[in-house]
C-alpha cells in the first residue's frame, strides 16, 4: 500500500474584528449630540439611526458593521464551501451580544455608553410599535376607502340608469373621514380622529342642533372639519344639495382662505378634497410650513356617517370591560409567566 498523507488544515485569516474600544456610529453622533446640548440627548435624537431597524433585527446586533458577501449565508467567511471545521458564522453572531458576562464596548465611558444603548433600544422598540399601528392604521383606512368606491359605483350605474339618489340629511350629521395618503404623512402617537360636522349657524349653541327640524331643508349650512391637531376649519354658508352626485361641491372656508370640493354620495357617505395647504397651516404662527415634497399636491379624504347611538353603545361596552373582574386566565400569572395557560397552544 502506498502511504496516504493527510493535508493539514490550511489556517486562513478570520474576518477582522472591531475594536472593543472602537464605539458604533450611532453612538459616536449621540456624543456630538450631547455635546451640543450640554449633555442632553433625546429620545428622538436615536431617530437618524434606527433607519436601520430592519437590518438590525435581521442581523441580530446593533455594534457591528455587516460584512458584505453574495457567496456564503456568513459574510466575511473566506472558508472553503468543505470546509466542516469552520466557525466563523458562530463567530460572527456572538459578536456585539451583551449577554452580562463579556460587555461589546469596555471603553472609558462604558457605562454612559450602555445608558444611551438602553435608551436607544427603548426607542426602538417603541418605534417598532409605532410602525404596526400605523400599518394598522392604514389598513383600516383602505378599508374604507374601498366601501366608499363601491358606493361611488353605486351611484355611478344609477346616473346612467337615469334613477335619482337623495343626498340624504346633512344638518346636524357628523361623518368620519379616511386618508391613507393622511396616514402616510400625518400618524402619530396622538393620531386624532378625522372628521366634518355640518350644522345650521343659529343652532351651533343649541343642544339639540343634530335634529333637523321640518321645513329648514332649504336653509343655509355651515359645516367644521377637522384634518389633524393644526388643521381645522370652519366653511359655508352653503345650500345642501337635495341629490346626490358625482359632481364636486364646492365651499370655501370662512376666511376665505381654503377651498373645500365634496361629493355627496347618498346613503350616509361623501368625498372630499383638500389642497395640501390646509393640511399644512399652523394657527398659531403667522406662517405655515411648506409641505414637503413628498405630499400629494391635493389630498382625497372619503367620509362615512357616524352612528352616535352605535358609538354610545361601543364606549358603554369597552367601559364595562374594563370594570369586570379579570377571567382566571386573565391574571397575572397566566399573562406573563412563561408557563401561564397563554404561551401553551
């Protein structure tokens, strides 16, 4: 037999490591920021950086700067594809991890860079959070944009059928209004409902104004809409129209300053559109903002009428929720305990 030698394991170089004293990018722009604002860093400050949010989760850390490679599922792994003995992947995912016993930075200032790590994280869980009720948000939103097109088409097919559709009441009605362009620009923690009220002038102080009377169908309308914390107005006067239609309506807010064009529907549901400047002013400055660029030049906002009586009933139903005792697999345990009855499916 000829004598068989074995190769000896090529030792090839390991991706290079950062620095334990080298800090991150993020922290490195806090510092300036810190140093602006005599050590004052905000919440928001964390914002320019958490851009990366996706590919931190994806890569598992938040200290390393990702490696760049379209060959191997380990970037910066130079091992042959046979290579069994290679290590680098397990390498490379424990690098950066803070698990208590070996910290990722041992700077001088560790501990203050650890502060702002933790104030980062909360931030970014937050902003995670922000993001799934805002995606819920608008989704809620194109949901009923959509029931609004379908009475469009409705009222379209009954124009060309030559069948008249009343407009319906509008005295004394509220109806919600839905953007998913709105959302897009506007979500916020304290997104507020948006809405427009109509109503007769001489009726504004009076408790009852949300019953028209008989006989008042020709008066003068004034209505409010209310698009976000800043942009809210007053319109009219105007005469309601008696049918509905496809044909813009349109109004001009008190002031003079704003035009309104609606779309009275039938059957409790409107259209309105809004130039973008509307959405823009600032009452409390003698100036608005410019809108950016990014926002549509006119907004189209679709309105359903509101039930009160079935908005009262829902509040009365969520507060008695919220006064009834907890179900035994409602306590704390089974909710937060890792064998609570909630984690077992």
């Amino acid at each position: 037999m000829g004598n068989f030698q074995r190769t000896s394991r090529v030792e090839k170089p390991r991706p290079a490591q950062r620095d334990r004293r080298t800090p991150p990018s993020w922290y490195r722009r806090a510092l300036l920021i810190s140093f602006k604002e005599n050590g004052e860093v905000n919440a928001y400050d964390f914002d320019e950086d958490l851009s990366e949010l996706e590919e931190d989760k994806e890569q598992g850390t938040d200290d390393i700067e990702p490696f760049q490679s379209e060959d191997r599922d380990d970037p910066g792994c130079e091992c042959d594809d046979e290579d069994l003995e290679c290590n680098c992947k397990f390498e490379n995912d424990n690098m950066g991890e803070d698990d208590g016993s070996e910290r990722s930075y041992d700077g001088s200032d560790a501990d203050y860079y650890y502060e702002l790590k933790e104030e980062r994280d909360e931030r970014k869980q937050a902003k995670l959070r922000e993001r799934k009720e805002k995606e819920r948000q608008r989704d809620i939103e194109k949901t009923r944009e959509e029931e609004v097109r379908v009475a469009y088409r409705s009222l379209n097919k009954a124009e060309k059928e030559r069948k008249t559709v009343p407009a319906g009441p509008l005295a004394g009605q509220s109806f919600q209004l839905f953007c998913s362009d709105h959302v897009d620009l506007f979500y916020s923690d304290f997104y507020v409902t948006k809405r427009v009220d109509f109503y007769y002038l001489d009726d504004t102080s009076n408790p009852g104004r949300h019953n028209q009377k008989p006989g008042r169908e020709t008066d003068m309308l004034y209505g409010d809409v209310y698009l976000n914390a800043n942009a809210n107005c007053n319109f009219g006067p105007f005469c309601p129209p008696k049918r509905a239609s496809r044909k813009a309506f349109k109004v001009r807010s008190c002031d003079g300053m704003y035009e309104l064009s609606f779309k009275f529907l039938g059957g409790g549901y409107l259209k309105l559109r809004v130039y973008r400047e509307i959405l823009f002013m600032n009452p409390y400055s003698p100036s608005s903002p410019a809108p950016p660029a990014a926002a549509p030049e006119v907004f189209e906002f679709v309105g359903i009428r509101r039930d009160r009586e079935k908005e009262k009933g829902e509040r009365q139903e969520r507060m008695t929720n919220s006064r009834r005792s907890p179900s035994p697999r409602e306590s704390w345990f089974e909710m937060n305990h890792p064998m609570g009855s909630w984690s077992i499916q």
